[in-house]
C-alpha cells in the first residue's frame, strides 16, 4: 500500500508554494495571466475550431451560400456551440456583425418580456446588409427559455423570417417545444476526443510557455471528459496557482478522486482483494468525496483499463455493476454502503466461471 500512503499525503497537504519569480514578473510585465484563455483563444473562424468536422463543413457551406436557415445546436457543454455560430455570423456579415447580431444568454434572460421586447425590437431594427444576409439572433442555454417565451419566439419567427435568423444553443434538444424544432435544422455536437484536446492544449502550452509534464497534460485530459472549455480552465488554473502543470497538482486544482487510487482499488478487485479494495474506497470517502465524484471516476478509469491488468468478458461485468451502483446513486442511494457492496460484487466477479 506504498502508492496508497503516498497519494494519501498529497492529497492532505495544503501548504501554499512561494510564488515563482519569474512567472510574477512575467504577469506584472504583461498582465496575461488576468485574462481568462477560453476568451483569449477562442476561435474567430470557423477553419479554426476544433471537433465536429461533419457539422463545421455544414457551417461552411452555409458561409457560402449566404443562406442560413433557422438551426437548433444541441450538444454537451465545452463542445463549441456558441463558437462555431459566431464563427459563422462574421463570415457571413463581415464588417456589419456588431450591428446586426443579438446574443443573449436565454438562462439569464429566459422570460417572455425579453422576447417581446429585446428579441422583437431587434428583429424589427432596419440594418443595412448585403444581398441576401440576414440579421442573426444568437440564444445561448435556449432550452432554459420558459415555455411561454419559446410561443412567443415562435411567432416572431415567422413574422420575420425574411430579415432576421434564428441560432439556439442548447444541452437537450427536447427542451425545445416541437413548433419551433420543425422550423429549425437540428445541428449534433458531440463530445471532443482526447486527442483533439490534447492539440489545442499543446497549442496554447506553446504560446504561454507553460512549464508542464506529460502526466500532467493526460491529466488535464482525463478531467476536461471532452469539454474544452474545461480543459483549457483548468490548465490555466494550474500553471497560475502552481507555475508547473504535472498530475499531482492538476488533481489538486480539480479536486476529483485520484485515478491512480481508484485503478489500485479496481486491481485489487480483479484479485478479489476485498480489504485492500475497501481501505482504497473508505480513504477517498473520509476525504469528503461525493458517491457521484467516485462512481463517475470509477467507471472512466475502468473503461480505459488495458487488457493486460482485466479481460473483456471481466471489464464488461465490471461496467455493468458500476451502471447499475451509478443509477442506484442518481436515485438518491448515495452511501458508503452502496460504495462497499459495489466493492464487493467487483471482488466476487473475480470467482465466478
């Protein structure tokens, strides 16, 4: 249990590091360590933007044509939604963008007030355009919307369709009301792949000067679970706190369950080791970590365990105990016992024919 102790220390030291010379000159020099990286690189075209290629080469037809039709973009958080329509919007308006594109955040400015009154007023505004663009009404969070205000917008759709576009950015699709989801193309994102992540950390790692590891940069990886948006905050949030991104302090900044002790949790499972299973689980337990922040870490690093520490037939009964311990949790069933007796199923799996 060497591992164990070790990674046992880490996680309860909270001493505070000198700050690094150089990187505090670096930030009085420059200030560019005050601005957030999402903001700073974010893309600003659409040749530039990582993931969902099938979607992006629709967007550039689109850019071309000139014709955009009203679009739903459904899909996880972090997977450049709000981007790649912006993107778009500057293709297609150029020098006329600040004048004739509306973004809102529906999560903030959900009511049916704001849809009459900034949504309409904003589709009613003369704007002078080229032939064939039109005005661009940018939603973010749209299936926040209350019902009402999705009705109202509805209606303004199709009263002025011939000047004004609609783009809603939403996580669930059917949180949207059918009316205005038949008069929208639907647009899937899905979650980026860790090499795709990795690419744009590399990229930026390069232009900050990021002093890091490579476990570190799998670990940022690893966490960010095919959001950019969080992996880029939580590597700027490592090399400001720390000036070094490595595994042990990107754990640290992020606060989740170590996958070293739950892959050592798991191997003793697969030896039918139940004690040394549950010494691992009741440590990240005493260290307040939630039923949900284990169970979810579990899964993710026995997904990726390699078949030369779990067999296929083993690692896919493994993932069918740890779904149904993850529903029982999602139900309300978050306990230490629930925890233990999934332990213990893991552990007997390892007897059975």
């Amino acid at each position: 249990m060497e591992l164990l102790d070790t990674i046992d220390d880490l996680m309860d030291s909270r001493r505070s590091l000198p700050p690094d010379p150089e990187l505090t000159s670096q930030s009085k020099r420059t200030g560019k360590l005050q601005v957030p990286w999402i903001e700073k690189y974010r893309p600003t075209l659409l040749c530039d933007i990582v993931g969902n290629s099938e979607t992006i080469k629709r967007f550039e037809v689109f850019a071309k044509q000139g014709n955009l039709p009203n679009i739903i973009l459904a899909g996880p958080p972090g997977t450049g939604k709000t981007t790649s329509i912006l993107c778009l919007a500057r293709a297609m308006l150029g020098d006329s963008f600040s004048n004739a594109v509306l973004e809102l955040n529906a999560s903030d400015e959900r009511g049916i007030d704001v849809v009459r009154s900034r949504i309409k007023g904003f589709s009613q505004q003369r704007v002078t355009l080229p032939q064939g663009k039109h005005k661009i009404v940018i939603l973010d969070e749209a299936d926040s919307m209350t019902s009402g205000a999705q009705q109202a917008m509805r209606r303004i759709m199709e009263v002025y369709s011939r000047t004004t576009r609609f783009a809603l950015a939403c996580n669930d699709s059917e949180k949207i009301i059918e009316a205005i989801q038949s008069r929208c193309a639907v647009l899937r994102y899905s979650r980026l792949s860790d090499a795709e992540i990795l690419s744009r950390l590399l990229e930026i790692c390069n232009k900050e000067k990021v002093s890091k590891t490579d476990e570190g940069l799998e670990a940022i990886v690893f966490t960010a679970q095919g959001d950019m948006r969080q992996g880029i905050n939580n590597l700027q949030s490592t090399h400001t706190g720390f000036g070094l991104v490595n595994s042990e302090y990107v754990f640290k900044i992020c606060d989740e369950p170590h996958p070293l002790l739950i892959k050592q949790m798991l191997l003793s499972c697969i030896k039918g080791e139940l004690t040394a299973a549950h010494k691992v689980l009741y440590t990240l337990w005493s260290k307040g970590y939630s039923s949900e922040d284990i169970i979810s870490t579990v899964f993710r690093v026995c997904k990726n365990l390699p078949m030369t520490d779990i067999a296929e037939f083993q690692k896919l009964e493994f993932i069918k105990e740890i779904g149904m311990t993850h529903l029982r949790i999602s139900e309300g069933l978050g306990t230490l016992l629930q925890l233990s007796g999934l332990v213990a199923r893991l552990c007997a799996l390892t007897y059975l024919d």
